[in-house]
C-alpha cells in the first residue's frame, strides 16, 4: 500500500493490465460468435480507455525524471490514430448521407 502512495503509476499501470486482460481472453472468433458482435465491441471499446491509462502511467513513471520527450512521441502516435479513426468515420457518414 505503501508502494501505490508513493509511485501512483503502478496502479494505473495495474488498472490498464487488468482491463486488458479481458480482450486478450475474448480475441478469437469463437469468443466473438459466444459473446454476439454487439457485446464484443462494446467490450473492446475498453481499448480505449486503456489507450489512455496507459499514457497517463508512462508520464507519471517518466515524471520523477524529468524526460517526457518518449511520452510525447506515444502520445503523438495514439492520438494521431484517434484522429484518424475520426476522420474515416466521418468521411463514411457523409458518403452515405449524399
């Protein structure tokens, strides 16, 4: 208990691990087809949150140090795919509007 006060991302850390852990278990497509494609999506919409544990465990660990240019680039990375990811989704629902 001691550890989490003083080095908080450990937890986060953890917490990311955890609900990981769930999408590794339902990744393959007989999981899919028992879970329904509904249920499944909605389960690994969890990746996103866990996008973002993850940055915010890697900034506090990098913190203590001072060195965030590391952080920055990943940061960078997801938040460049998100956009993306955005981007074709809007892009779909127009072309299907017109």
């Amino acid at each position: 208990a001691k550890a989490l006060v003083k080095r908080p991302f450990i937890l986060v850390g953890f917490t990311a691990i955890v609900l990981l852990t769930p999408l590794a278990l339902t990744s393959f497509n007989r999981a899919i087809r028992a879970l329904g494609g509904r249920q499944w999506q909605l389960l690994h919409r969890l990746v996103y949150a866990v996008a973002v544990l993850a940055i915010v465990h890697f900034f506090w660990m990098r913190a203590g140090k001072n060195n965030f240019k590391e952080v920055f680039i990943y940061t960078g990375i997801i938040a460049g795919l998100m956009g993306w990811r955005i981007w074709r989704k809007i892009v779909r629902q127009t072309a299907q509007v017109a």
